[in-house]
C-alpha cells in the first residue's frame, strides 16, 4: 500500500469537502469547524473499519475498547504504508470476561466496592489491555506479516502501550489526540430515545437531576470518540457507537443506508474523563493511569478518571503522588464515588456495604 503520510495531513486534505458536509453547519462564525475520522480515507481504505454489534449484551465497554484498540492500530499502519485491513480486531467478550475475573464479591474486613459499577470498569478494562493484552478474534498467517509493525505479538496478542486519561473538559487537548488519529474512549448518560436519534442530530443527554427527580434509573453509555466540531460557540463530538450502522443512519431515496453508526454529542455530556490507548512507542506522560495492586480504585485513579481540568487536577495529582511516596507505596482510594456513570451492566450492579474508609 502506497503510504499516504500522516493521518493528520490526509485529514488536512480531506476534510474541506468530507465531514458530514451534507449537515447544514453555520458558517457565520470563523472559528466554526468539524472533524471525523470517519468520513476520512486514506488510500481508499477507512480509517475505522466496520461498525461493531454488540448485540443485546451489555457490553458497550468492552466494544468501545475492542473499537479504540483496531482504530488506532489502523492509523499506524496507514502512517507506515501499511494495509489498515490487516489489523486484526481483539475480542470484546475475552474483555469483558478478564474484568469479570478480577471483581470481587467484596473486598477484606467487609469493604465493597464504591457504588459507580462503570467506573471500575472503565479504568480495569483498560489496565487489562496494557498489563496483560487481550487475544485477538482469529490469529492467522497475517501475525507474521505484521511483526515487523511492532503491534502485534508473536501470539496474536494485543497489549496497548499505555494508558491515559485526558480530562473531559480539555477539549483542545481531546480534539488534538483525535487530529492526530487517536480515537478515545468516553461515556454519558443515556435516557429512553438513546436509540432514535436521527442523522446529522445531537444527541442530548437527560441531565443528572431529571433522572433523580423522576426516580429513574441512572444508565451510562460507553462510546468512541472520533471528532468534534463547533457550531456558533457550541462544542460537540462524533462518536462511534456498537449499535450498528442503523444507529443515526443515512439513507438514500430508496432506504438504503449510506453511512451509519456515528453520532454527535454536547461536550458537556461527559460524564467520565477520556481514556486513551497510546499507539506503539508512545508513553501516557502524566496522566498515565497507575497500576492497581486490589480492584478497589485507588485516589490518583480516581483523580485521573473523574478530575476536570478546572479543579486544578495537576495540583491534587502531585499531592497524591507526594502522599504515596511518602507511605512507602500504593494508597487505595476512599469511597467517594458520586455515582454520576451507571454502565448499563444491570447483573453488574455494585452496592456499597459496611464501608470503613
């Protein structure tokens, strides 16, 4: 495959004339603009692959990792000259059983777990990915015709190079992960017309208050991040969602669906930090999330996970860190959680019990 250089310049290229261009975007202001690694190919070949089905399983979070894991590794490849149909997607359902083997039915001296079930994971789902890899669907001969790109084992194997968070209210920093081919993945919350939203529309997020007041039931969502866009002053994401290409579809005059799969979200609908895998050779830098000796979520997790960028995170990060070194080591977190993301894992439901802190 002839290398098309760098995802960031084809998307220079391409995206004065792709982008949801058939959306009627204003452009009255100059600093109006919109991105989407989905509308963008590079050598023919797309930057995200197909759309995945998650069927009826509760398993937004595993998919959304399998997603990010596969986009990334296909930008490497086209930034290599190398075929993106060659990566080899990582198995949702081996995730999502890891993270079932390591969540305990309690914790020592009658401690649960804190209340935000999503949350936990969330941040165990991508440990797991850097820590121990996650085998891929079907390992065949192309395991050996990749070696040489450095992101496959010799087992078929995938094993992300790091992990990190970027706050969810830094959206520069969100928007130049994304520019520069990296998918990330984010979550918020869904109400009852999650599924009917149509092409080219927002989708709004019920707020936190109007699902307390009406004692509805508090259910997240986990998506990939792949653009973003602003319009007159209002910020939003593309996301790419494991509903199949029915999910915000467009059709043709005769039904037929052009594109589907991708949705818009308002930024401030994020209800977790967005988490990245970093591409081969590629460090998490300071917000590397750490390591987890017990399942319980540990302060600096907690903080990378949940800490805006206007609560002077940097700050309480290094106050942690400074806490640790000075204890000798690892710190687990208080129970604190607010509870704002309930992944939508109801057999997963997480109550706190004899709490001790």
């Amino acid at each position: 495959m002839e290398n098309p250089g760098s995802v960031v310049a084809v998307m220079s290229t391409n995206q004065r004339n792709t982008g949801f261009s058939s959306c009627q975007h204003s452009s009255a202001l100059a600093l109006d603009f919109k991105f989407c690694l989905g509308e963008i190919e590079a050598g023919g070949k797309s930057l995200i692959g197909e759309v995945y089905d998650q069927g009826n399983e509760p398993l937004c979070v595993p998919f959304a990792y399998a997603k990010a894991a596969e986009i990334t590794e296909r930008v490497f490849l086209i930034n290599n000259g190398m075929d993106p149909e060659l990566v080899i997607p990582i198995d949702p359902f081996e995730l999502e059983r890891r993270f079932l083997d390591k969540r305990p039915d309690g914790g020592p001296s009658g401690v649960g777990l804190t209340k935000d079930a999503g949350l936990h994971k969330v941040l165990h789902m991508g440990l797991i990915l850097r820590s121990e890899g996650i085998q891929r669907i079907d390992v065949g001969p192309e395991v050996i015709q990749l070696e040489e790109s450095e992101i496959f084992n010799q087992d078929g194997t995938y094993i992300a190079a790091d992990v990190s968070s970027i706050p969810r209210d830094a959206f520069e920093n969100i928007c130049h992960a994304m520019a520069e081919g990296i998918p990330l993945v984010a979550t918020y919350l869904v109400g009852k017309a999650r599924g009917r939203v149509p092409y080219c529309k927002s989708y709004k997020s019920p707020s936190l208050r109007r699902i307390r007041d009406k004692k509805g039931k508090e259910i997240g969502h986990a998506v990939v991040l792949i653009g973003a866009g602003m319009q007159k002053g209002k910020l939003y994401f593309y996301f790419l969602n494991s509903w199949t290409k029915r999910f915000c579809a467009r059709r043709n005059k005769k039904g037929e669906i052009i594109r589907g799969g991708i949705g818009k979200i308002r930024e401030s609908d994020l209800t977790k930090n967005v988490i990245k895998l970093s591409p081969p050779h590629e460090a998490g830098g300071e917000r590397r999330l750490e390591d987890q000796p017990v399942f319980d979520i540990s302060n600096i997790n907690y903080v990378l996970m949940k800490g805006m960028e206007k609560q002077s995170t940097a700050q309480m990060l290094q106050r942690l860190r400074d806490r640790e070194a000075a204890n000798g080591g690892y710190i687990p977190a208080g129970h604190d959680d607010d509870g704002i993301f309930r992944d939508d894992e109801g057999v997963h439901k997480v109550v706190v019990t004899n709490v001790s802190t």
